[in-house]
C-alpha cells in the first residue's frame, strides 16, 4: 500500500478508532496513545497491508490488542502490593507518606541485590523484561525467575507484616 493511500485511509477512521479505544479504556489519554500506537503498527506494516482485505478491521482489531494489553498490565501493576497506596499518595501533602515509602525501602532492602536491582529496574523504572536484559547483561529466563522470585519475597514480607500489625 503506497504511502498516501495509507495516510489518507487513517484519517478518515482516526476518529472512530478514538472512540472505539477511549470506550474501551475509559480515558482520553490511555486511547489517544493506542491510536497512535495502531498508526505505527500500520505504518510499519505497510508493505503487508495489500495481504488484508480490509485495513480498516485490521486496525479495529490492533486497536482491540492493544487496549486488552494495557488493561492486562495496568491490573498486573495494581496487584503489586504497595504499587496502590504509592501511586495514591501525594509526596509533600499525604501524612503517610514517608513511613509508607519507609516501610517499601526497608522491603527492598530485604531482597538480594540482584533481585532488589531488577524490581528496580522493572517495577520502578518501568522496563520490559528485554531492556532489563540489554542493560544487566543477563540470561531473560535469569530476570524472569529472579522477578517472580522477587515478587513471592515482597507478598510474603507484606502479609508476614499485616499479620503482626
């Protein structure tokens, strides 16, 4: 597909797949950047797009992909314990604050070094399992096991924890 065939069929279905992601997401923000993310996937995929019959569903069903995953991660990332009360709390202004992100330090600081570096890099810092690799330098299935391994320790300091209290 030439490049202003492409550019032109965006355009007309740019408002509709807006709409379509911000029903599925329930924010103007989450759905403005999965639009953007279909156009790249169709832009990328451009010299293949003549092997669909209808570029249109194409991009509906990228669009369907890509609003499941980011509801998929943003769920995962809530079920981290302490990711809610810390996204919730304002720095300056919530009272908790500073023995909530007391009580985390000392958590992490529970954890081997190498798994406290990858919570780090993965929880903190956001970085894929593939970018955590590139800049440690170790084996993916290595970060993976050390993640979920990781995750296990901190569940069972929280509950060992809330038990006490």
């Amino acid at each position: 597909m030439e490049i202003q065939e492409l550019l032109i069929s965006i355009n007309n279905m740019n408002e509709m797949l807006f709409r379509h992601t911000r029903n599925l997401m329930r924010n103007d923000e989450e759905a403005k950047d999965i639009v953007q993310d279909v156009i790249l996937v169709l832009l990328k995929r451009r010299e293949k797009l003549h092997d669909y019959s209808h570029v249109k569903s194409f991009a509906f069903k990228v669009a369907d992909n890509l609003c499941l995953n980011q509801i998929k991660y943003l769920s995962y990332r809530k079920s981290i314990p302490g990711y809610a009360i810390a996204e919730n709390m304002e720095s300056d202004k919530s009272p908790g604050y500073d023995e909530i992100m007391k009580e985390l330090t000392a958590i992490l600081e529970m954890l081997p070094e190498q798994q406290r570096t990858l919570i780090r890099h993965r929880g903190i810092e956001g970085l894929e399992i593939d970018e955590i690799v590139a800049l440690t330098g170790w084996d993916k299935n290595y970060v993976k096991v050390n993640l979920t391994r990781a995750r296990k320790k901190i569940i069972e300091i929280v509950r060992k924890n809330t038990l006490y209290d």
